[in-house]
C-alpha cells in the first residue's frame, strides 16, 4: 500500500572507480575546511568579549530604589504571580519603627529570589509590578555560571547599589 504520491524510489548507481578510491571527496570537503578556515569567525568569547545588544534587550533584574534610596519593593506578589516560569519567591516582612529610611512602604520583602535557570527573561515580572521596583536591565547580561547554587540571586545581587543609585533612576527603564 503506497502511503503518499511524493514518494520517490531510488536506484543506488555502482560507485565509479574514482569514487571508490575516496580521494576527489575527501580533497572536496578539505576545501570546504579551508574555506570556513578563513572566514569571519561567528563565535565570540564570551564574556571577555561582548555582541552589541538589541535596543529591546533584556538583561539582569534589579530591584529598584527610589530617589531616596529607600527600596520600592513592598512585596505585594504581583511579580510572583505573573511569571510564566516560577522563578520569583519572597517573604514578606512588616517595616519597623526606624526602618522608614530603608523601606518605602509598610510591607517590604525581607527575602526575593529569582532562580535564573528558570528565568526567560519576558520581562512579565517588570510589567506586573505596580511600584516599579523590578525592571530588565537593557545593558547588563547575567553573566555565566559554573554552579548550580550560584544561579539563585538574592536581595545581595538584585537590589540596587546605591551608588547605582546615584547615576540611574528608573528614567533609563521606563520605555
Ligand atoms: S523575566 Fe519572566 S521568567 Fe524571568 S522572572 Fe520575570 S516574569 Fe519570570
Ligand atoms: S517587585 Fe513589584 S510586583 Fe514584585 S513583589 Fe515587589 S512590588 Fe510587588
């Protein structure tokens, strides 16, 4: 029974002797070598060097301060709740007397994770947040790992240095 009528049946020729003494192939694909040899090469190396970014990248997260340094994140969940991937997980806190300079709201997020083997980077989480506290960075890759442990970002690497602070408010993200 034929299953379709694109189906073609094919005579296997005797091979001719130059054929089978391999040669003409194997000078053929050492020319086709040689010709990849000289070529601009399509590997980079990374991260030493680094590929001019899309103008609608998005890089690394960075939890947001406001202009008085205090951190925008009030641990709402909304961030959570929006990921595709389930990358995000928090534990909320309630701010104490004295911790106003630190905290902007009442509720803040005493531990935000992002596992970044999970991550896509849809940047669904920056869209969700309604105190633009997270946004993707546009210049800044997540660099490369070589443990699974180092892959799960904390408050230490996400939140903004305040000297970063200094030089970008969320002008650079909002598009
Ligand atoms: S960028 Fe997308 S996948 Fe990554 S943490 Fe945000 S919502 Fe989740
Ligand atoms: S980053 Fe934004 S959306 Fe996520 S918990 Fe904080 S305030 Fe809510």
């Amino acid at each position: 029974m034929r299953l379709t009528n694109r189906a073609k049946h094919l005579e296997k020729k005797p091979m001719t002797l130059v054929e089978k003494m391999y040669l003409p192939a194997i000078a053929q694909g050492l020319g086709i070598t040689i010709k990849h040899f000289f070529r601009k090469k399509a590997t980079i190396q990374y991260p030493e060097q680094k590929r001019e970014l899309s103008p609608i990248f998005r890089g690394l997260h960075v939890l947001k301060r406001d202009e008085e340094g205090k951190e925008r994140c009030t641990a709402c969940g909304l961030c959570a709740l929006a990921c595709p991937a389930e990358a995000i997980s928090m534990e909320a806190a309630e701010r104490k007397k004295g911790e106003e300079h630190l905290y902007r709201e009442e509720k803040y997020a005493a531990v935000y994770e992002i596992n970044m083997l999970r991550c896509i980077f849809c940047g669904l989480c920056e869209e969700a947040c309604p105190k633009a506290a997270i946004f993707l960075q546009p210049d800044v890759m997540a660099p490369p790992f070589y443990e699974r442990s180092e892959v799960i970002y904390g408050k230490d690497r996400l939140v903004e240095k305040m000297e970063q602070r200094a030089n970008t408010g969320i002008e650079k993200y909002v598009k």
